[in-house]
C-alpha cells in the first residue's frame, strides 16, 4: 500500500505512537538545527497533543489555517518556513469531514527548504492512494484497525537516510528505531489487512463513492436547502459523509437513528455546546457546526442499509 521497502517500516502499537514518534523523534533529533513546527489545527489530537508538549520543551509551534473546505493552502507553508523549521506536518486526510491534503505539494514546498515532511494516513491507507514516492513524504502514520487490522498495531514509515531519536529506548529492535520484542502477531494482522486493502482498492473505492453519494443525494432530497456538505465536495475519502443538519443538533439526529454508529460534530460540556475543533477552524456557523453528523462507510455498507438510514430520518 505504501510501495516502500520493508526497512522503512517500523511498527508500533497503532497510529498515536506512530505520529508521537515522528514528532517528537524528529524534534529531538533535529534540535541543534531549530526548534519550529509547522501542522494545522485540524490534525488528530495525536499529533496536536505531542506539538503542545514539545512546546513546553522550548519548541515554537505555527498553526496554518485551513479554508472552509478544511483546505491547506501550500502557499501558507512555504510563507511559514523560518531558518529554523525542522518540521511539517500535515494529516492526508481529515478524520471528521474527509478532505483530502495536497500533500505532494506541501512536501515539495518542505523539501525544497531542507525541512522534513510528516502526514498522518491513519485515515486514507485503504481507501485512497498512499503510496510514499507519489506523496515525497519523509515520515507517514498508520493506524491498523481503521484498514481492518487487529487494534493496537500501527505503524511508521521512515525514509531511506532519515534520522529520528526513539521514542522507546532499550535494546537494537527494528534497526535500533524502537525497543521492546516486536508482537508478530499483530505485525502479521497488520500486513495481511493491507494485502487485502491493495486487492481491491481502485473498485472498493469507486464503489464507497457511489454509496456516499446516493445517501448524500437522498438527504438531500429529504432536507433540502437545511443540509450543508462539510468538507471538500470532491477532494474527499469515499466513505466519509460529513454534513449539517441547518438548526438541529446533530445529537437529536443521532437519536433517530438508534442502529447507526456515527458522531457529531459538538460535544456538550456542564450544559454547553462546544463546536467540533474541526469545524470550528474552517469557519462554520454555529447554526450548522452543531447540526453536524459523520456518517463513514466501510467495506460491508451497503446500498439496503442507506435506504433504511434514509427511510429513519424521513420518519
């Protein structure tokens, strides 16, 4: 899935360890020649929290907007590299609305400046194209169970040259990348998911892309102008459906929904509503960030299970 050689991988226990090693690992090794960070703020709290401690460590910290397709501008990124920028990082794509990165771009921008370049993938390897060369990435997260591996399996992808302190110090496993006895169960897991994911995965998607838009259009139908897209409206995972319910809670559309697993995009605190770190930085009104429901597809939805979703909410 990746197309890069097997000495590139190191595993770990699943995406956040993967994405703290990257961070941290590259922050330590590379120290001597600065100290700035570039990322987004809507990453994964698994690269977000490793940013915020590194800060406490003397680290500077620059969070590039996004637009409100929850899009980076690569332009942002080449106008926020200083002489001591030593890394970005910039998810693939956005585990709440879908949108994909121009990440090949981006790490153009990153190398041409001499500076290493991270995505996380935990949310498209399986479902959209990840292969290393294609991206010109140095540093690339994976989290196994979200391509159907066994939880607590991960893994990082290290370029050829790259150098980064570990994160687990002891003896010499994995090339002296990460100590500790490696679980082969899991490894194993991990590596058959994948071959499984690269059988099908032009088909698969296409077909989770017909899927995501008959629901979107049905939805559509049932609410007209009240529901909103968010998120990129092609550049985009094919299973996720990220949309807003225009002056509803997205929790009250859950609750007529009581078979379908699927979040939303606020959380209620002490009475509060507080919208979705997300939504919030790509600039939605409260009106439809609190509406907000992700509906994600998989490898077993189908098209009956839409009708019945559809058929719920009409009701």
């Amino acid at each position: 899935l990746l197309g890069c050689q097997p000495d590139g991988i190191v595993f770990t226990s699943g995406g956040t360890e993967a994405n703290n090693h990257a961070i941290k690992g590259a922050f330590f090794a590379r120290r001597h020649k600065g100290h700035h960070i570039i990322t987004t703020p809507i990453e994964h709290p698994a690269t977000l929290q490793p940013c915020r401690f590194l800060e406490r460590l003397g680290a500077e910290v620059t969070c590039l907007p996004v637009d409100g397709n929850g899009l980076v501008d690569p332009d942002d990124v080449r106008r926020a590299i200083r002489p001591t920028t030593i890394l970005v990082s910039v998810m693939h794509a956005n585990n709440e609305v879908g949108t994909i990165q121009p990440i090949a771009d981006i790490a153009r921008i990153a190398r041409e400046h001499g500076v290493l370049f991270h995505t996380d993938a935990a949310q498209s390897l399986g479902k959209a194209p990840t292969r290393v060369a294609e991206l010109g990435v140095d540093l690339l997260s994976v989290a196994g169970h979200k391509v159907y591996a066994p939880k607590g399996v991960g893994a990082l992808f290290i370029r050829e040259g790259v150098t980064l302190e570990p994160l687990m110090h002891g003896a010499g496993h994995e090339s002296g990348r990460r100590a500790g006895t490696e679980n082969v169960l899991l490894a194993v897991g991990l590596g058959a998911a994948c071959e499984l994911a690269a059988a099908d995965l032009e088909t698969r998607s296409e077909r989770l892309t017909g899927l995501r838009d008959y629901f979107h259009e049905g939805l559509k139908k049932l609410f007209g102008a009240r529901l909103h897209l968010n998120g990129h409206p092609t550049l985009r995972l094919p299973n996720t459906l990220n949309v807003g319910f225009e002056g509803r809670l997205g929790s009250d559309v859950l609750a007529a929904l009581p078979e379908v697993a699927a979040s939303t995009g606020s959380a209620c605190h002490a009475g509060s509503r507080e919208l979705s770190p997300v939504l919030k930085a790509m600039g939605l009104p409260e009106a439809i960030g609190f509406g907000a429901v992700r509906f994600s597809l998989g490898r077993g939805t189908t098209r009956a299970e839409i009708e019945h979703v559809l058929k719920w909410l009409k009701t």
